[in-house]
C-alpha cells in the first residue's frame, strides 16, 4: 500500500499486518494494529499502544489525549484510502 498522506504532511504507513508508522511532521510514531476480516471494518488501530518510533529526536511522554488524538489522525487518513479501520484501546 502507498503512504497516505494529507494536506498538512502527515502521513501513514502500513508495516505489514500489524503496525502502523505515522508521521506527523518531524515526529515519528508506532501504534499497534491488526488486520481484520470483518464486514465493518478491515483493520483495528489500538491507540493505547501510540509511542515513538525508535528513538526519534526530542522524544517525550505522550498523553492519552495525544494518543488517542493520533490514532483518529491515522484512521482519518487511512478512510482516505478507502481502508475501514476502527479504534480501541
């Protein structure tokens, strides 16, 4: 799949069948998923697993609120491309 990408230069990546990089200007996160076969949705992004990928520069805690705003963020894009995704924890 190609990254998907907004107007604003975030952009997502799907690593294989589970986990997601998304990158949200010069920050890089992980967030776990999983593949579904579902009639609702295709896949399932888990926003309580939202951290930074490797060691990315001026890396700090991310709040819940942050997590989960991400993983709307990634969900979004994702719908752009036409890939049904639902959000848990």
């Amino acid at each position: 799949m190609k990254d998907s990408k907004d107007k604003e230069g975030r952009s997502v990546e799907i690593l294989g069948r589970s986990g997601i990089k998304f990158i949200d200007q010069k920050k890089i996160y992980f967030l776990d998923s999983e593949m579904l076969k579902n009639p609702d949705y295709e896949m399932v992004v888990f926003w309580g697993s939202v951290r930074y990928f490797h060691d990315t520069p001026g890396s700090t805690l991310i709040s819940e609120i942050e997590k989960i705003n991400i993983a709307e963020t990634v969900i979004a894009l994702l719908a752009k491309d036409g890939i049904r995704a639902d959000i848990m924890k």
